[in-house]
C-alpha cells in the first residue's frame, strides 16, 4: 500500500497554499465552505464535459444534451448555468457570487441527491468577490478529471488535503468534523470491513466511509458488498459529508439529526460500526433519556456521554458485528455516576475485544492522547478464535511520527504491525505472543483484579510513565475539597498565631 501521509503531498499543497492565499481575513470555518464547495463544482462540471465531448463526437450536440445518458453513466447532470466554462468567463464580474449560488441551485433540481446539501451563499455582501473570482482562476487550472489521473483519486486527495487543513486551522472546533487520516485507517484495517453494513452515527465529513471503500478496493474486495450507513447532528457538517461522498460517487444512507434522541436508523444492526464521537460531552440531554432501551449494561451519566455511545454502539451490532471507535482516556477508569458499574458489565459479558493506547498530538481538536476501543459481538468461536475471556491491551503512545510542530502521525508501517498483532490474536490460525511494554492479552480476571480498569499500561508492563488514571471530574472534586481543607486549615494556623503574639504583648 503507497503511502498516502500528508507529509508526501505534492500538488495538493501548492493548490491549497494559492487557495489560502485567497482567503484573507475570512476565517477558516466560513471559508471552507467557500472553497469545498467549489472544488465540487468543478469537479461535477469537469466530469460532465468530459461525457459531452464524447457524446458530441459519437451523437451530435443535441444528443449530448439528452440528461440521460449523463444518468447511465453515474454522472452529475451539470445545466448550462452551472458549468465550469461559464463561471470562469465570468469570474471577474461583480455579479459572480449571485452566478454560482444560481449554478448551485440548478445543480440541486436536476440531481435530487444533492438537494440541500450544496452552498449557497456566495452572493452574501461579506465574501469578497475578488477574491472569490481569484479562487475560480485558481481551480480552473486543475483538471480533476483527467482520465490518466483516475479522477476521484485526484478529487479525493485534494478534498481530505483541504478537509485536514481546514480542521487544523479552525483549531478545537475542527475536529469536529474530521477525523485524522493515520487514525481512520487503522481503524479500518483492524475491523477490516470487507463485506456488510458499515455504521457511523456521529459520522462529520465522512472519513470513515471513504477508508473503508479505499480498504476494500486495495484488498481487492467489491464495493457494491458494503452498505454506508450514517449519522450527523451538525447540518453544515452533514452537508460536508454528503458532498464529501459525492465527489467519489460514494453512496448511502446519510442522515442528519441528533443520534441519541432522533436516532435516524433505528432498526438498523450493523456488521462494522467505525466512529470518533465527541469527548466527554455533558450538554447530550441524557436527562431525558433516563429509561431507553439502549441502555442494557447500566443508564449512562448525565454529565457525561461517553458511555452513551458505547452503549448506542453496542445497541446497532448485528450479532456477529465489530466496532472500533476514539474514546477519551477518561472511560478508562471512570467511576462517575455508575459509569464503573457498565464498564464491569461490557468487560464481564465478554464485549471488550481489544483497547489501544494511542500517542498525543494525533488530533486537531485535542492534544492530549486518547484510545481507540474495539468491542464485539462475535468473541466465541464463529469466525474468529474463541477469546471470549481474554482482551488484547496495546500501548502504542510511542509511536507516530512529528509532521509539524504540533501534529503527529501513524506510518503505515505502524498501522500494519498494530492491526497485524490485533489479526494474529484474534484469528484462528495466527500467531500471537505477547511483547513486554507493547502487547499483551490479559484474561478477564487479571481484568477484574485491577478493578475492570483498561488502561493498557496497566497489563503490558509499559515503560511509560502511567498516564493519570483519575477522571478530571472527579479529580477536581477531591483536589477542591482538599484545597478547601487546606485553606481552613491555614486560617486556623493564622489565628493561632495572632492569639499567640498577643499573648507576648504583640
């Protein structure tokens, strides 16, 4: 597998720098509809005039106006106020931001897939329009579709290039909607989705959907074998992920709505659940939630959302399914509000599979490390090996590599020996041992003896200095009690020494 890092970017950088040079004052979260938008566009046009050429030399130029051949051929029809020609001609005109929310429109009522989900706002009084026209001339350089270049590849690096820059710029709130490249695939190659219903019910611009249809085409599977299933409570996020599809021809049930209370799929079991909920949310309304059937393994705080997923995970597994989501450290060792009592349950009823401790600085919207969780359904003896009592810890807080000053990276080398290592416990014929301060597969009871606390440092005997098990919550709690002890303490020392200098006439 070449190794697609973005610290091996080529022409994506320099189109994102001219891009960014565009921009100026915008801030990064209103541009990047800006600019994603229309990179779609030319994209969709770029494609549509590549079958007209044909159409016109193979039918004749009315034919090729005929919009089902474009259908056939799986492409976007592109009306003739929306094709890339006639905004670029136009690109300096005062009137061009009324021009291509006009060609948004028209695209939005000739493909019904795409209703609502496009931008439409490029007329508003704050986008400047030079600058705007700036960004068309740029782009109209790029030809996304050049048949040597396999298209949708091209598109799609661009479009994750400019995603992960975008999620970089806006800091915390970035992460929101993207997940790092290193992170989904190995996410992907562990629950290696070959064939089934692949769920993400917190799903932001869609990265796990597209690894998982990278993973499939480069183990030579069948992409018609999996079924996309999603979920987004962001509507300018779901947007993104819907466009994010689009550009690849991916397709699939994306739904928006709130997936804890507008839960869009649920009659839905599905065979992989890949997902990077939000940490540690307190604001996720589970006070209205008290008695949900989701809840088998003990109602989750309302202060905290953490278990909520977990549970709402295990809730859309199909009896042989495998989830693999990012979780805080924190869900760990929490003992908050019963949060230790459904940790016991998942561990004790056999659903933990394997936990991994992840390096630091691999997020845009949090720079302390976190891990990623795989609990499954099928731990007897169906497919896999019968490990059933047993959980593989590993500790990869070593690894990834530094592709800037502030973010981090897994290689692909490092993806494959930690899937590898997870694929030889799990499977029937592999070869498994474990590796001190790496590795190790740890029996529910030694489980149950370090009080079903999952911190992997704890059982593969890391040289690491352990991380802080204690949950911020309830860290605070006691540090604040003691603080205020502490200060009562100092007062009462305070008086004694008044009362004593007054005492010696002072």
């Amino acid at each position: 597998m070449p190794n697609s890092s973005s610290a091996n970017i080529g022409f994506e950088e320099k189109l994102w720098a001219a891009a960014d040079k565009m921009r100026g004052s915008m801030d990064p979260s209103e541009y990047k509809h800006v600019v994603l938008g229309l990179i779609f566009l030319k994209y969709i046009s770029d494609s549509f005039e590549k079958l007209h050429e044909k159409l016109v030399k193979k039918e004749g130029k009315e034919e090729a106006e005929d919009k089902d051949y474009y259908t056939a051929e799986n492409v976007f029809w592109v009306p003739q106020v929306a094709r890339w020609n006639f905004l670029r001609d136009k690109a300096k005109n005062p009137e061009i931001g009324t021009l291509i929310d006009d060609a948004m429109i028209a695209i939005e009522k000739e493909n019904p897939d795409l209703k609502g989900v496009l931008p439409k706002d490029y007329a508003r009084p704050g986008l400047d329009k030079v600058r705007l026209g700036g960004v068309i001339d740029i782009l109209s350089d790029v030809d996304l579709v050049e048949e040597k270049n396999k298209s949708k590849d091209v598109l799609g690096r661009i479009y994750e290039y400019f995603l992960g820059r975008f999620a970089d710029q806006e800091g915390k709130g970035g992460g929101e909607f993207y997940t790092p490249q290193s992170v989904v695939k190995l996410l992907v190659e562990m629950i290696e989705p070959y064939k089934g219903r692949v769920f993400d019910p917190c799903c932001g611009s869609g990265g796990m959907f597209v690894q998982s249809e990278k993973f499939v085409k480069e183990h030579g599977g069948r992409i018609e074998d999996i079924h996309i299933f999603g979920q987004e409570s962001n509507h300018t996020t779901w947007r993104l992920c819907k466009i994010n599809l689009a550009v690849r021809g991916i397709g699939g049930e994306i739904m928006h709505g709130d997936s804890f209370h507008n839960d869009q799929h649920k009659d839905l079991k599905s065979d992989f659940i890949l997902a990077n909920p939000p940490f540690n949310d307190s604001d996720w309304g589970g006070e209205n939630l008290r008695n949900d059937v989701r809840w088998q393994y003990g109602v989750p705080p309302v202060g905290n959302a953490n278990y909520a997923w977990i549970e709402h995970f295990i809730h859309h597994l199909s009896p042989s399914g495998i989830a693999g989501f990012v979780m805080a450290n924190g869900a760990l060792a929490s003992n908050t509000s019963g949060e230790g009592e459904i940790r016991k349950n998942l561990i004790t009823e056999g659903l933990v599979d394997c936990i991994i401790a992840m390096p630091d600085k691999l997020f845009y919207n949090v720079g302390i490390p976190c891990t990623l969780w795989f609990v499954s359904r099928d731990r007897h003896d169906h497919k896999y090996r019968n490990r059933h009592d047993e959980i593989l810890f590993i500790d990869a807080r070593k690894m990834g590599r530094m592709i800037d000053r502030r973010h981090r990276e897994l290689t692909d080398e490092e993806v494959k020996l930690i899937s590898g290592t997870y694929h030889n416990w799990r499977n029937k014929n592999g070869k498994y041992e474990d590796k001190k301060g790496f590795s190790k597969a740890a029996k529910i009871d030694e489980v149950e003896k370090n009080g079903f606390v999952l911190t992997p440092g704890r059982y593969v005997g890391s040289e690491i200095i352990e991380e802080d098990d204690e949950v911020f919550e309830e860290k605070m709690k006691r540090l604040t009690t003691e603080l205020s002890q502490q200060f009562q303490q100092s007062k009462e020392l305070e008086e004694k020494i008044k009362e004593n200098l007054n005492k010696v006439g002072f």
